[in-house]
C-alpha cells in the first residue's frame, strides 16, 4: 500500500498546483474584468444575472477574491516538494508574466522577489504569489486605465544609446521589441539624434 500512496502522491500534489495556478487566473482575470470606468462593471462578462459581479453562475460576488482565495488554499495544500521548479514552470510562468507586464513602468511595478517572497525552499513561497497578487494587481488596473495603456514588454536594451533619444522624456534608453525602436521609460517612439 505504501508503494501506491507513492505514485498517487506526487500525481496530487501536481493536480494541487496546477488547480492553484487556475485559481491565480481566475483571481487576476476577475481583477482585470472589473473595472470601473464609468460606474458599474465593465467586465467581458457581468455574469448575466444582473447583478454584475462576473459570475455567471450568480454565487460568487467576489470573483477576484474567490479565486486568490482557492489559489492560496490549494498551494498551502499542494505539499510541493520544489516549490522554485513549480515557480518557474511554463503554467506558473504564465500567470506571473500578465500581471507582471500590466505593472511594467506603473508606480505598482513588481519583481519576481516580491511576487514570491524570500523562501524558495517552503509553501509560503507560493502562497505567496496570490496574496500580493490581490493585493497589488487593481492599482495597476486602475492606473493602466486611467493612463490608457500597457507598456510594451522588454525586448533587447540599451542604456545610454548614442544614436537614439526619446522626444517625450529627452531620455537615450532604447527598447527595440517587435520592429519598433521605444523608449524603455516611457515606451515612446524614439527618434534619431
């Protein structure tokens, strides 16, 4: 029987993660599709009850919140062994990057420590990921919609570049990303010197 609980174990604790990482999602997505523009909810979806809390379903008043809340149950659950290996898996990776890039250049920038906190080797370092997640993304939120924009992601850089200076900022530090030679401060394009 001992052998059994061995296989299962790790099949679980990997079901465990994989849940919380969706959890994230559903906490990240339900802070992204509530914003308030002009009085109400401007969410993809208002649930369709009526009552404009992004469930459909009409039991979840609190859609962000629910899903930082499963997401932090199910790590603290999850009993990971290597909870820096699960961090830097393709599902986890994709959950930090969103709301990492939607910060990017905001006064509610974050980096990798402080999405984590400071102890690889334990579950607290996935726990908590949700928590300052819930606790940071609607500044940034707010902020990219009072601005009307997110910055465009870094792509190859260059400080104090010679040849290129921002017209906005009169800055010289370059972000070249999909073609286009931007600002890496204020993400405009920049012109030649």
């Amino acid at each position: 029987m001992g052998g059994l609980r061995a296989l299962v174990s790790p099949a679980r604790r990997g079901l465990l993660s994989r849940r919380a990482c969706c959890g994230e999602f559903v906490g990240d997505f339900g802070t992204v599709g509530n914003i308030d523009t002009d009085g109400g909810s401007s969410g993809a979806d208002d649930g369709g009850n009526g009552n404009g809390d992004g469930n459909a379903s009409g039991n979840d008043a609190d859609g962000d919140e629910d899903g930082y809340d499963r997401a932090i149950a199910a790590y603290a659950s999850s009993e990971i062994d290597d909870p820096m290996s699960w961090a830097t898996s393709p599902m986890a990776e994709a959950a930090r990057r969103g709301p990492q890039q939607l910060a990017r250049n905001t006064p509610h920038s974050f980096n990798w420590d402080e999405l984590h906190g400071s102890d690889p080797d334990s579950a607290s370092y996935l726990v908590h990921r949700p928590r300052f997640k819930r606790s940071r993304l609607p500044a940034a939120v707010s902020h990219v919609a009072d601005v009307g924009y997110v910055h465009p992601p870094r792509g190859s850089t260059e400080h104090n570049n010679a040849t290129w200076r921002c017209p906005e900022c009169d800055r010289s530090e370059v972000n070249w990303i999909a073609g286009e030679t931007i600002c890496l401060d204020c993400s405009v394009r920049m012109e030649e010197k």
